[in-house]
C-alpha cells in the first residue's frame, strides 16, 4: 500500500511526527510538506498532520482541504493535531481537545481516523516575540516557563499505537 503522510509544521514537531508514523506503518509510504504536495491520486491512503499555534490552525490547511475533499473523502484517511494543551490528560483526544475538535467539526473531509498529540516547547528556539507570547500561554495554562528549555511533550506510544492502525486503514 502506497502511503501519503503530509504534514504543515512550524517548529518541526509535527515533520519529526510524521516521519516517525512513516517508519512505523510498514507499507511504503512517503513524507512531505503539505505545501510540496505530489500527486494525490497514486496513494491508496493519505495522512495529513498539523499543528495549532496561538489556537489555530494554519489558513493554508484549510485551503488544502477544500481543494481535495473529494479526493481525501474517497480514500481511507487520518488526520493528527499536534499542539501543547494536548500535554494535559483530558485534553489529548480528537473528541476532548478543542483544537481538533472544532477542525474536525468545521471541515468537509472525513478522515477514517483522527489523533491528536502533544507537541514540543522549544524557548531556545523560537524568536523573541513567539518566546514571550508562549511562555505567557505557559504560565496561564500551568506550564514550563523556563525559556532555557526544550521539552518534548509528545507520547511517542500513543504516535505508534495511531500507526499501527493507520498501517490497517487499507486491510
């Protein structure tokens, strides 16, 4: 089975996701930017992963998805979230956190599966305003606000368990 696994990332989380679900599916499958996109129709199944910063989704995935809802309704599908409320048990479910939920409420496209994990707090990383912003969330919510760290909050158990049943989409 020939796997499309696209991803719109913007510290790389997302991207380290989605090659980790590539490894692990067992079929062939391809990884690539939503935005460098080949073409859909040689795929048996398509994955698209994303991630939410300052409470969103990126504009550019909802455009995507109205271009090829037909396509993506057609075959079997999944869809992963990636985001920081996600850390919070309670909050890590397509069903209870409310990024995914409203994504997966306001678009056309079905997927057969849906995920969301958690994603990662890079401070060093980010430039000062997306530094400030973030630790600002961070201390509202409960979170690390020591901008020297990294941390990755993902649950790669939960990325390969979501794998495996991606790896079953087409049986």
């Amino acid at each position: 089975m020939k796997t499309l696994i696209l991803y719109l990332s913007h510290d790389g989380q997302t991207k380290k996701i989605a090659e980790y679900l590539a490894r692990n599916i067992g079929n062939e499958s391809q990884v690539a930017a939503i935005w460098d996109c080949p073409e859909l129709s040689q795929f048996e199944s398509i994955i698209i992963g994303a991630s939410v910063r300052y409470g969103y989704f990126d504009k550019s995935l909802y455009k995507f998805i109205e271009k090829y809802t037909a396509l993506l309704n057609s075959k079997p599908s999944a869809f992963f979230g990636v985001n920081l409320t996600a850390r919070k048990a309670g909050k890590d479910s397509p069903q209870t956190n409310v990024y995914v939920r409203k994504f997966l409420h306001r678009i056309p496209w079905r997927p057969t599966i849906s995920a969301v994990f958690a994603g990662a707090l890079l401070y060093p990383r980010y430039h000062w305003f997306d530094r400030t912003m973030i630790r600002l969330i961070m201390k509202i919510t409960g979170g690390e606000t020591d901008i020297r760290k990294e941390i990755e909050y993902t649950d790669w158990d939960k990325v390969r368990h979501f794998a495996e049943l991606v790896a079953n989409l087409n049986k």
